[in-house]
C-alpha cells in the first residue's frame, strides 16, 4: 500500500491557520490593534478603505522592528511573548501566539514599514501569499505601519462570502471600541474612505466612554470599584433609568482583555433585578484584574473567550461590586433597618361592602362571594357560604351554542383544517382566555390560537409586503424624537433606511450616531417610539446571529416579533373576531415566520376521552 500521508506546503498551512485567525476585515483590526498596542505605543492611527476589504492600515509610534524581527514575524509561531511553558500561563500581552501575521500574510497583500526607536533607517517588506517578495531598508518614521491590502484575493471562495460594507464596518468599529475602551491612555484615530469617524485623545475611562459613544452618558455612569485581594473589579455601569432594549454597550475586560462571558454578565443583571423593565439592557464597562495564573485564555483562537479557575467567586464578587455601586449611588433601593417588623401594626383592609378582611369570621360579601376571590372556605364555614354555588357551573349561553358539535380525535392544522373549518372559525364569537389564547369553535371541535403568535404572523405579512411593494404609510409623530445609538447600531440604521422608510418610518441624520424620528408606521400605537426603534434593531441584530435571511426578510420579521410581543392584552369582540379573520387570509396561517404554532385544533372525541380518563 503506498504512502499517502504528507506534509501541507507552508502556504497551504497557513492558509488553512487564516481561516481560524482571519475570518472578515474586522479580524485583521483586532489583531494589528492588538499588535499595536503590545508594541508600547501611546498614538495608533485606523485607516480603513470600503470597510476593510481593499486596505486596512495600522499605523503606531510604538517600539517599532529590527530588520530580522520584521522578517520573522510573518513564519508561524514566531512570538517574542513566550519561551517557555510556563509563560503561557502569566501572559498579560494581547497577541502571542505567534500565527496573526502569518495568517494574514497568508490570505492577503502586505506592506510593511517599521524602524526601532534610536536606529537610523528602518525597514520596508512586502508579503504575498505567504512569499516575501521584497525585503529592503527605507527612511520610514519610528514606530511601525502595516498595510494589509486586497484580503482573500488569492481565496476568492472567502471573500465571496463577505457581507456588505456596512455590515462588515460595524464589525470593525465593534474592534475598535473594545480595544479603545481598553487603553484610554493610549490615542486612536480611525479614517473610512478619507472621512474621520473617531479621534479619540489620551484621556480618563470616563472621558473616553463619552468619547465613543455620547455626551449623554456623562449622567449615566456609575462608578464601580471593590478590590477583595483574589480580584479587582473596576469600571462604570450605568443607571437602571437609562437601559435600553438593545445590549450593545456592555463590555467585560480581563486584564485588560475585551471577553464575551454570559456568566459574567449573569451576575450584573441579577445585581439590576428589580431596577429595570422587562426587556431592558444596563450600560457597562467593567475591568477585571486577575493573576493570569487564574485563568485560561487560550480557549478560542480569538481569545474573546475565558476560563476562570474559582468561577463562582469571581461571579459572587463581581455581582457585589455592581450592587454596591448601586447603592452608593442611591440608585438600588435601601433597606429600613430601624423598624421593627415583628411588632408593625397591621392596618386593616377594606374592601367592597365594608368588610374587613382580618375579621376571622369572614362574613361573604352581597352576592354570596368570599372576600377572596377564588378563596375555598374551610368545612366548618362552607354551609354559610354555599348559598348560591350552583350558578357557578351554570354554561354561559354562548358556551353551550359553540361547543354542541360532536366529533373524533385532536390534531393539527395541517391533518384536522378544512375549508369548513374556516368558514365555521371565521363565523363564530372567539372568547379569550388569560389575554393569551382565543378558543374559537370549528367543525369538529374547537380551535385553540395563541394570541401573541397569530399577531406576529399576521404582521410579518403585513410589513412584508410593504417592504416588497413599497407601500409603507407613516404618521407623523407631534413630538420627534432623538434616538441615539452606538456607532455600530448607527451603521445598521443608516444602511436599512431605505426599508425603515418602506416600512413607514420617517427619520433623518441629526449627526454622529444620533437621529431624528420623525413618524411611524401609521397602524402602530404611537407610545414609547423610542424603545420600538431601539428593540427593532435588537431584533434584527439578533436574527442576524441565528438566520442568513436578506435585510427585508429580516426586518419584516424583527418587527412582526417586537410589535406581536406588546399585544397581549384584553381584546374587545370585534377585535378578536378582526384577529381570527386576519390569521385565516394569510397565506401561512398555521405557522409564525419562525415555525412556531400559531393554533391547534382539539377535537371533541378528545375532550370526551380526558373526562373518561379522570372518572
């Protein structure tokens, strides 16, 4: 049997190294950035042109290379971070593991300036695919300049697959704001296209949290900070008042390391419970100091991931660190330790007809109820209160007309629903239970429609024919309101305006990452406009992350969701009734865009069968 087990060519190594490494522009931000900033600078300029894809462009005043150390840093794992094992677990650098520059050498053009401070020529290398295809000195300023040019020009597949300029340009100001955040002594400026989008100075956290997102938040912020000795938790979170549906800006730094950890942000939100509205996202830039011994993070290839040794102690002190900066803040609500609760009067309760509900002898109000709704009196009582049970399970009128029709089995939509079963749905009086479900009577029983559902079906076949048509009608708000965003959401909302207007929205650009809202689809309630715009772009973010769906796809469905999920409330006849009509002329009506069951039917023969089985 002959040989067929060899060694992959070195580019073709680090090609496949690329994908793990280097999966869209924004990859090659995050790791010259990283580089950058490892390099000791104090100013590093972004030059980003149509979003990454034809240039991307690091320039800093760092410590800059020697002649061999700008060759060396394009082999795989070449670093100058780690000798030893051991040092894989004190690193406190950003990169280190030695496969950045090759990765990207790998998959694009690149150009190569640096000079070490005090020397008096640097060096000036050009990449391609893995060759170094020129290697010579130059007169170039202290400090280093990487231009990476034309990314996945030699692996079209890959650059096939990348999105649009808007959407890749959100993913690299994401980059940027984290590592910005993370070293606000450090200068940066980023440029798309020749236009300047941050210029950001040495400053304070504080300063450049406003910096990068708003004014606004100079009265939002919360200063945090508890050192217990295992940890330190440092930073600001913001006040329950001004949360927002979207959760965009929360960030978690471990030494200095921008990481994603649902653990951790778990413990902030429980910190917030009972401070903020359902649906509701705090504002928070929190820094954790740990011995890197502590923890692992060479978990990812893009190190945004972390494990920490004692999880549960870092979670409990970073959940009391963010309620006590609440507190200080007069923000969490305070405890009166002064009272006695053991010896608090307690004041007596009135109620309809003057009856006081801690008299023991629990005297029935006028018409034979208990003064608890629901409430079963015990045996010695119930003779006293029985009077009049009997209307209890006396059939409304209009139950008994719906639910006379005698049939067999329990099914779904698609086996069970004819067209009879239309016409007779379409015909009779809904009655809603628990503002959550209608039940409706059918042919062969009765129908069950989740309420919440049928609306998100009924709506996404709305909006999406009037994104497709582009029908969309608006009313004009009497107040407009401003809308602030942060940079990346602002991205998103410039580059869907032309469906928000097809969908009936009115807005314009008031500037930075804030605008004018100016109307709203006119069928919408106008009420909390703000908070809709906010939980729509939620929405679409995150189906997004979950779904490969084209923009007016996903946004007739982020807003059938969003809007679907306020409509739970007590319904008049002629609404409900609106509402069975409505979910019988879409094309779909069985199934929400998601594939969730918007009703089923239960057949009588099944009903029969529950009361034979309890008897």
């Amino acid at each position: 049997m002959p040989d067929i087990i060899h060694l992959l060519p070195d580019f073709l190594a680090n090609q496949i190294a690329a994908g793990e490494v280097v999966q869209r522009p924004a990859s090659v931000v995050k790791e010259l950035l990283e580089n950058a900033v490892d390099a000791q600078a104090n100013s590093i300029q972004l030059i980003i042109k149509e979003a990454g894809k034809q240039m991307v462009q690091v320039v800093d005043n760092g410590i800059g290379m020697s002649e061999t150390d700008a060759r060396m840093c394009f082999e795989r794992h070449a670093t100058s971070k780690i000798s030893t094992t051991d040092d894989l677990f004190r690193i406190r650098t950003m990169g280190f593991r030695g496969e950045a520059m090759a990765s990207i050498g790998a998959v694009a053009q690149v150009e190569l300036k640096t000079r070490p401070k005090g020397a008096e020529a640097g060096s000036r290398l050009l990449v391609e695919g893995s060759v170094v295809v020129l290697q010579e000195p130059a007169a170039v300023p202290e400090g280093t300049s990487i231009a990476v040019k034309n990314l996945f020009y030699n692996v079209p597949a890959r650059r096939n697959f990348l999105k649009t300029n808007a959407v890749e340009m959100r993913h690299i100001l994401d980059e940027f704001q984290r590592v910005a955040l993370a070293y606000p002594e450090v200068a940066f400026t980023l440029h798309h296209n020749d236009t300047e989008v941050f210029n950001l100075p040495s400053a304070k956290l504080s300063q450049r949290i406003v910096s990068i997102f708003n004014s606004n938040y100079k009265e939002q912020m919360a200063y945090c900070e508890e050192d217990t000795g295992f940890l330190v938790v440092k930073g600001y979170v913001g006040k329950p008042e001004h949360a927002k549906k979207t959760r965009g800006e929360q960030f978690f730094f471990v030494n200095n390391r921008f990481v994603k950890s649902g653990y951790l942000n778990h413990a902030v939100m429980t910190a917030f419970e009972g401070l903020l509205p359902k649906d509701n996202h705090p504002f928070y830039v929190l820094f954790i100091e740990i011995d890197p011994e502590k923890i692992d993070i060479n978990v990812h290839p893009t190190k945004t991931e972390i494990k920490f040794e004692d999880e549960k102690t870092v979670y409990a002190i970073v959940h009391a660190a963010v309620k006590k900066a609440l507190g200080t803040y007069n923000i969490a609500p305070s405890l009166d330790f002064e009272g006695d609760v053991n010896f608090a009067p307690l004041q007596p309760i009135r109620v309809q007809g003057g009856f006081n509900e801690f008299d023991t002898e629990r005297k029935p109000l006028s018409g034979g109820s208990t003064a608890f709704p629901g409430f079963t009196p015990p045996a010695s009582t119930r003779r006293a209160t029985s009077k009049g049970w009997e209307q209890l399970y006396e059939p409304m009128p209009q139950q008994e007309e719906q639910f006379t029709s005698a049939s067999s089995g329990m099914g779904l939509l698609d086996e069970a629903f004819t067209s009879d079963s239309i016409a007779t749905a379409s015909s009779n009086k809904a009655i809603q239970i628990h503002q959550k479900y209608l039940l409706v009577q059918v042919k062969s029983g009765m129908m069950i429609i989740d309420q919440q559902a049928a609306q998100e079906r009924i709506l996404y076949e709305k909006y999406i024919n009037s994104l497709q048509k582009k029908t969309g009608a608006s009313q004009v708000l009497l107040f407009p309101q401003t809308v602030d965003f942060s940079p990346a959401d602002a991205v998103l909302v410039k580059e869907l305006s032309a469906e928000f207007k097809d969908m009936g929205f009115q807005f314009e650009d008031f500037g930075g990452n804030t605008i004018i809202l100016n109307g709203i689809p006119a069928d919408v309630h106008a009420a909390n406009e703000k908070e809709l715009l906010e939980e729509l772009v939620e929405q679409y973010k995150n189906n997004s992350a979950t779904l490969k769906l084209d923009k007016r796809e996903n946004l007739a469905r982020a807003m059938a969701k969003r809007l679907s999920s306020r409509s739970l409330s007590r319904m008049s006849d002629l609404e409900m009734n609106s509402l069975v009509d409505k979910l019988f002329a879409c094309q779909v009506p069985n199934y929400t865009p998601g594939g969730q069951k918007t009703l089923v039917i239960m057949e009588l023969s099944q009903l029969h069968e529950l009361f034979l089985k309890s008897s």
